[in-house]
C-alpha cells in the first residue's frame, strides 16, 4: 500500500520551496527581558501552513543544539483559539478571517523578511517568547458568562419555547468567539469590548440568557475592567481582524444591555 | 481477575432506571467532604466537572491547553444525535440503541448502548437550557439532519461548529462553578501517573507545563476524561496536543486497556498535500448528505487529473463512478464511515484516485446546489430554468449549510468547492478502543473511572456520526455523577487524603526519573522524528486494511524504534521550565507502548469488525467478514511490562435486544 505518510526529512527538495528571514520575539520567562533574535529558514512550500513553518525551523534548532521558539497552538483548524501570534503587525497575519493554524505560506514570497511577535496586552503577561497567559479571558466568563441552570437533566423540552430563527442564527454568530485574543492585540487600547459582547449578546438574543441580562452585563464588564484591558473608542480594528468575523455591532449591542442594566441600578 | 461489567438485572429498557433506584447516594452535607480529580475538559470531563461541582463535591479539573474552552471536542463538526423524534420519522430510543449497535457492528455492550440512548434526549434540552444556540427552523423549532448508518434525522447542529457550541455550553457551566470556587481549575497541567492508596485510586501527579514543577494531587475518585489516541498515527484529525497519556498511565497502574484497535478511519478528511504536514483536517460527514462522491470510471481518466491534464468538471457524467451509491443503494453516500473508507481505498487502490498522490476522490455538491436552486426559484417564483438564477441560489443555500466547512476547504487547498469538486480522503479520527469499563464507568483500578472516548464501551467497533458527542455528555453530565456517587458513599468520614503518603512519593519518584532519563540521555534527533516513524509504520501496517504478516512487522519494528526513542530523543531547554518538547516527548514515549499493544489487538482478533479490517477476513464482495461464535468479546489487555506481555482478558459479549447479523447497507 503506498503512503503518504511523512518521513522525517525537512530538506525534502521541491522547486517551489521558499527560504525565509524571520525575526522572533524572545523572552525567557514573564520577568526577563525580551529581544527580536533572526533567523533563517528554508525548505518552506507554499502548502505548508505557517505553524508548520515554525515546526520546521524548530526541529532544524534541536539538530543544531539551540532552544526551540515556544509558541501556542493546538487543533491547527482555526476553532481552538490556542494559537495567536503578530505576523509582520497583524494579529494571525496577513490574510482576513483565518487564524495563524490556518495563515499558509503561498501569502508569503521566497525572500521575505517575516516580524514575529506575541499578542501583546498588559493584560496577556508573556509565559515565554511567543506564548502569553490570556486567563483573563477565562475570569471574565466564570464572572457571568453563563445561564445558571443545574446541569442534572430534568429542565424543560428543548422545544418547549421557539425562538425566532433570526434570532438563534445571530446568536450563533456571536458564540463563534474562539476566545483567541486578536481583538485585544489589535486594539491600540487593548480592549477586551468585542470579546466580552459576543458573549453578552449571545445570551441576551435567546430567551434563556434574558433572566439573568442585567447581573451578568455588569459583572462581565466590571471583570474586564479590574483585569486591565483598555476602554473602545469605536476604531473597528478588532472587527477587521477577528478571525471568526465577529460584528462590532455586538459592542453596540453590549453598549445597549450596559445601559439598560445601569438604569435598572 | 475475572471481568465483572456490573450490568443491573431487568429488561434492557428498565436497566438504568432499577440501578437508579437502587444505589447508594450521598447526602449534600458530606458531598463537600468529598474530593474528586478529573483530567481532560472537553465535553465528557468538561459536563462531569460541572455537574459534580453543582451537586456539592470539590472538583479539581486538569487541562494541558491553557483554557478548557480548548480541548478538542471543540473541533467536532457536524451535531449531535439524540432520539427526540422531533420530525417524526420513526425514530425512538429502541432505534437509536439499535443503529449504534448494529453501526458498531455487534462489538458494544448492549446495556450501555441502550443508557446511552435513553439519556440522549435530555442532553438537548439541557444544552438548549444553557443557551446553545443550535441551528432552527422558521418556525422557532429545533432543526435536524441526517448522518451516515441511520434513516432517520435525528441530528442536532450548529452549522458546522456543533462540537465548539456545545463545549462552549460545557464550559460555561464550568465557569460558573469555578467562580463559586467549587471546582479548582489547573490549565496548562498534564497528569503524568496515578496514585493508588489501599489498592484505590487516591491521587494524581502532574506537571506544570509553565514551570516544570511535579505536583502531587490527592482526591476520593479520579476521572480520567483525556480524549482519544488517535495520534498514535502521527497524522489525524486530533489536535496537536491529543494524547494518550493519562489513559496510558492508568493502564500501567492496572486499568485493562480495551480493543486498542478499534479506530475509526475517517471518509471524509482534506487529502495529504505533502511530507511536512503535521495535521489532517477533517470535513464533516454531514457534507454525505449533500454531496456525492466518485471518481472517473476510467483509469485513464483518473491518470490524466493526476497529471492536471483534465478537470474533474471535464467528465461527462456517464464517466463517473459514484462508487458508493453503486455499491450500497439503500445508504448511497450516507453509509458508515467505515464502509465509505474503505470503498474509498479500494477505487484509489485501482488506480482510480484523483489528487497528485493518487490518494483522494471527488465530494461533489454540484447536484445539490441544482436541486436546492431550482426549489429557491420556485420558492420566489423565478425561472427555474435559467441556469444562473439556479446556481446562484443554490450556491447560497448551501453556503448557508455549510458555508465555514467550504471556506475551511478553501483556505487549505486554495480551491473553490464551489465550482469545482471537493477532494476528500479518509483519516484517523476517532479511536473507539480505550480504557475497559464496567457499567458504572469505572475502570479494572476501584475509584478510576473513565469517561467519552478515553474508555470503550459505547461504540463497539465503529462509531456512528454524531455520536461522540451525545457520548461525551452523557456520561460527563447524567451517567458518572449517579455511579460515582454509587461509589463515594462508604467514604463520607475519611476526611482529605494526604499528600504525603508513601503512594505519592513513590509515584512522583518515578515520574521525574523518566523526566532525568528523557533529559540527559545525549541524543540529538527531535521527538518527532520518531512519532512520525511510529505513525508511519501504524499507517501501513496498522491502518485502513492489516494483514498478519504486517502486524508481525510492526510489534517488532515499534519496540525496535522505543529503544532507539530513548537512547536518541533530544530534548532542549530545562526540566523546571515552560519546555513543549518535554512535554511532547512524554507523550510520545507513551504512544510508542500504545502502538505495540495496538498492533497486538489487530493481530489476535482473527475477524474483520467495523473499522478493524483484516484482508484475511473478508466476504467475496470485499466487506468486513465478522466471526461471531469466536470474537464476539471485548479484548481487555492487562499490562505486565512491555506491550508484548500483556495478558488478554475476554469481557463475552452478550446481545439479547439486537439480533446479530451481517451487516448490510446494500
């Protein structure tokens, strides 16, 4: 049976194979300082993705003795949220709705000099070079991102209550959020605003995230806040490289449900 | 030890219910006295975690990514089955325990299948409770489709992220029980053994993958919630970061590892572009319900699209084999997806594959984009014979089914499935093997259970889509937190074990000896440099189709690269810091044992079953040629050093619901 499994040959030779500068961000531990180091690295085909680059480069450290860069990345299919990266000044890299997993190097041309970085927030402390710690994001939900129902089974039937499709597809699209912090590494304020409204309104559109709307807006917002992230001031940068597409029309949404509930007292 | 799977007395329907009514339970008070570890969050570890959390326990939760929003359930696609009979199609629960049996041909313990079945309703109305937004009809209600080895819809989705919403729903009420301080959360851990006080399962250590630090955790019960071991095959639809650790080390502490071989072969996955790939992705079954598969009838044909002579728009349609519609009329394109794996091969095998390597068929969507066009059309009264109009609308239609599936598609492959066919090829994606359990989840270690794809129990030998799912949340949410309890009970007065019995330091000893060893052993070849040897190997010898000849090469050859792995492996960096390629190379070094034990199981189960094909075993026709009256059990394997010592157990398999017949999709 014939395979096409790979052997362990990074100098597969392929005639479109490209050699590329990398300049990466290095940075022992969360109190060290961090430095651009260079490096080159070749062998790299256009169908290759960019975290597989990165494998590369890293197995051709090991064989030479030096540390391998540390990066996140997990599911490599854009749904994890794990991987992050700033490629050449933009969060996930150059190409619009993808993550880094899914950036390929056919965007990339034989020569070029690629900037690595990591998501950079006071708010996303680096763990290591290109790997930071985004646990915020984590405090804020546990702070209401939730309905809070027990989860042992004797609740209502799943159709006792319809929901409008409009509204059930829109909801959808604010809970795509993969929670992967390009909105925040964008914004020059640091804002967590897009994150934090996707969850917000994708409970208030269904009829079972409106019992708790008010409690859970100013929890989540007051949690956002005491974490550190910045205030929006409407620059549409997050929208633009988000790489689910997530709508700023959730921020006006959340604006909407903060009022709502500031009202209320 | 004889195998005791604890299936309750009572007709097969009023199982669950008699056992309900008769354990023990522990009363809310002393819940809080009550300490349980468990390791994974995807949507089995995930749900228990929560659950447990909610009913009183202390619940400590292990993750290797850096949130539990990350675990890898979030990858599952295409929805989640459940016998509501909302479209009123015949289905029920009798049905669903029935397909899951027969799809996992006549392999899995029936009592569990039909507990399985029983608590899939609730599992949506919980989920649409917590908010999940599932896909809905205009109408307000709940919308279904249908999946491979199944003639009902029965499935429910959310476009093509279901997995994400419903790990996202377990996650939230995770989050709630972690703000309430109820469940203690250590992301960025990996679980590295097992502590065993009084012959039961007491404790964990782990390593903190930030600072290198060996912790030892104490608890009453440990769950073990660590997903699969596909990656034992280097290459598969799992995430990087999948492993077999935690189960691995488990089965070495005394936990029977049940039929390794059992692993599902995905049909429809984007073909293999080239030797520096590190992962295969997954395009989900629900794409059978709209497209059609084929290649070119003629080899001639197939050679000249390999060459980019030809484009597959260029076949007349007489040209065309849709080879599983051919093959199984009743099922078509939605047969299981062991059967459209290996029809796949088989065509590719013949010379008929369609990408450079030779190794990938067509998914095609042109017909359904016909079909929905011209329904549009009528709908809003434009002409239906306009061909424009119709591609148009249909175009949407399906975009609006599938439209981040396509664009997943178009990223990798920079094509258009739009207007020119998907290719697809299978992959490993799901292992129905795992830790053996009794009917209370609990492994062959009293007080170490295991839940969703890291034990066996549900799927017998191949799995249905849309299953794993309904599994995962069913055991995390409804089954493990009534038998655990079951289990708890006597323990109400013991108070906090201590961490600093003898167990655990005998445990951490040995893992940060296998720590020094990997460190300062003087290699100088990456880890994987030999996970991709291991799954090259499993891939040939181990995978779609085996034979007794290469099953014997494999055992040796995988012990064979074992030693050279520890003798050759180097690891940069330090023990006592943020290291992946330490981390890496423990997993690896665990999948090297798997793999041996694995090729083990394929090589003693004389039969073919499901996703475990042995080419000495099949019908003329070339489908799976099962032997009942000898291999109608569960292989159990009992570890005792190295893999090829291990001691078969045999659980009998008995089927008093479900007649046992040959399988037929035809």
């Amino acid at each position: 049976m014939s395979s096409c499994q790979p052997t362990f040959d990074f100098k597969t030779f392929n005639r479109n194979n490209m050699k590329l500068n990398l300049k990466i961000w290095r940075q022992e531990n969360a109190k060290a300082k961090g430095k651009m180091v260079d490096y080159t690295v070749d062998h790299i085909e256009p169908d290759m993705s960019f975290l597989e680059m990165l494998d590369i480069l890293n197995d051709q450290l090991i064989v030479k003795g030096q540390d391998t860069v540390a990066f996140d990345h997990d599911c490599r299919e854009g749904i994890c949220g794990m991987c992050s990266l700033y490629i050449n000044g933009e969060a996930h890299g150059p190409d619009r709705l993808v993550t880094t997993c899914q950036l390929h190097m056919r965007k990339f041309k034989d020569g070029d000099t690629i900037y690595i970085e990591p998501f950079r927030a006071k708010a996303f402390p680096v763990i290591k070079d290109l790997v930071v710690d985004r646990s915020a994001f984590d405090r804020i939900q546990q702070s209401g991102g939730f309905v809070s129902v027990n989860t042992s089974g004797n609740t209502i039937d799943a159709n006792s209550i319809p929901i409008p499709k409009a509204d059930a597809d829109r909801a959808f699209d604010a809970a795509t959020c993969i929670g992967c912090g390009a909105c925040v590494a964008t914004c020059k304020n640091s804002s967590a605003m897009l994150f934090v409204s996707a969850k917000v309104s994708q409970f208030a559109l269904l009829p079972q995230g409106k019992v708790e709307a008010t409690d859970r807006v100013m929890n989540m917002v007051s949690q956002m806040d005491a974490e550190g992230f910045g205030n929006c001031t409407n620059t549409g940068a997050c929208e633009v490289e988000c790489p689910k597409g997530i709508s700023l029309d959730f921020i006006a949404q959340m604006n909407r449900e903060y009022l709502a509930a500031s009202l209320k007292g | 030890m004889a195998l005791d799977s604890k299936i309750p007395e009572g007709s097969i329907s009023d199982k669950w219910t008699n056992y309900k009514d008769h354990i023990n339970l522990v009363n809310p008070a002393n819940k809080r006295n009550l300490d349980v570890i468990i390791v994974g969050t995807g949507l089995a570890g995930g749900s228990a975690a929560a659950t447990l959390a909610e009913l009183g326990y202390n619940v400590k939760a292990f993750c290797f990514q850096d949130s539990p929003r990350r675990a890898h359930s979030i990858a599952a696609q295409g929805g989640i089955n459940a016998a509501k009979n909302y479209q009123g199609d015949g289905d029920s629960t009798f049905r669903l325990f029935y397909d899951t049996v027969k799809g996992g041909d006549y392999r899995a313990r029936e009592a569990n299948v039909h507990r399985l079945a029983e608590v899939s309703t609730n599992i949506i109305d919980q989920c649409v409770a917590q908010g999940v937004p599932f896909a809905r009809e205009y109408g307000g209600l709940l919308d279904n489709r249908s999946f491979g080895g199944t003639l009902v819809s029965r499935t429910f989705y959310a476009k093509g992220q279901t997995g994400q919403q419903l790990l996202l729903g377990a996650y939230s009420a995770m989050n709630r029980q972690i703000g309430r301080g109820k469940i203690k959360m250590h992301n960025r851990h990996e679980m590295l053994d097992l502590v065993i006080v009084d012959g039961k399962a007491r404790g964990i250590i782990a390593r903190d993958l930030i600072t290198g630090k060996i912790e030892r955790h104490s608890a009453h019960a440990v769950v073990i919630a660590s997903g699969g071991y596909g990656n034992v095959f280097f290459l598969s639809t799992n995430a990087m970061g999948s492993n077999v650790t935690a189960a691995w080390k488990i089965h070495k502490r005394g936990a029977f590892f049940a039929n390794p071989c059992y692993t599902q072969i995905h049909p429809t996955c984007i073909p293999v572009s080239g030797d520096h790939q590190a992962k295969l992705t997954l395009m989900s079954e629900s794409l059978r319900n709209d497209g059609r598969i084929w290649v070119p009838a003629k080899v001639e044909d197939a050679k000249a699209i390999r060459e980019g002579k030809l484009k597959p728009t260029q076949i007349a349609e007489a040209d065309r084999d849709y080879f599983l519609e051919r093959r199984y009329p009743a099922f078509g394109n939605l047969v299981p997806r062991d059967i459209a794996s290996r029809a796949a091969k088989e065509r590719c095998d013949a010379g008929h594959g369609v990408n450079k390597t030779g190794e990938a068929v067509y998914l095609d969507f042109a017909a359904a984009i016909q079909r929905y066009g011209v329904d549009q059309a009528r709908l809003k009264h434009l002409d239906e014979n306009d061909s424009a109009t119709v591609i148009k609308l249909g175009t949407e239609v399906v975009a609006n089914k599938y439209g981040n599936l396509f664009q997943m598609y178009e990223k990798i492959v920079d094509e258009d499935p739009y207007t020119t066919p998907m290719m697809i090829y299978p992959a490993v994606h799901y292992t129905m093997g795992g830790t053996w359990v009794d009917y209370n989840l609990q492994t062959t270690i009293p007080g170490c259970f295991s839940i969703g794809e890291s034990n066996f129990s549900d799927h017998g030998a191949n799995r249905l889509g849309a299953s794993a799912l309904m599994q995962g949340l069913a055991d995390g949410y409804f089954v493990l937190p009534y038998t655990i309890g079951d289990y708890l009970a006597p323990d109400i007065k013991m108070g906090t074990i201590s961490t600093d019995l003898p167990e655990f330091e005998e445990a951490e000893k040995n893992v940060i000896a296998q720590i020094n060893q990997l460190m300062n052993n003087g290699g100088s070849k990456p880890a994987d440099y030999f996970h991709k040897k291991l799954g090259k190997i499993m891939w040939d010898k181990v995978g779609m189709a085996r034979n007794e000849k290469g099953l014997i090469e494999a055992q040796a050859e995988i012990a064979q690269i074992r030693e050279e792995f520890y003798k050759e492996v180097k690891i940069p960096g330090t023990a006592d810091s943020f290291n992946p390629e330490l981390a890496k190379a423990l997993r690896v070094a665990d999948f090297l044992e798997l793999g041996e034990l694995f090729a083990k199981d394929a090589l003693h189960r004389n039969e073919s079953c499901g996703g475990h094909f042995r080419e000495e075993y099949q019908t003329p026709e070339g489908e799976a040629q099962r032997d009942d009256e000898n291999f109608a059990y569960v292989a159990a394997w009992e570890y005792k050093g190295n893999p090829s010592d291990a001691v078969l157990h045999k659980e009998e398999l008995k089927f008093e619901n479900v007649k046992l017949v040959q399988r037929s999709y035809k």
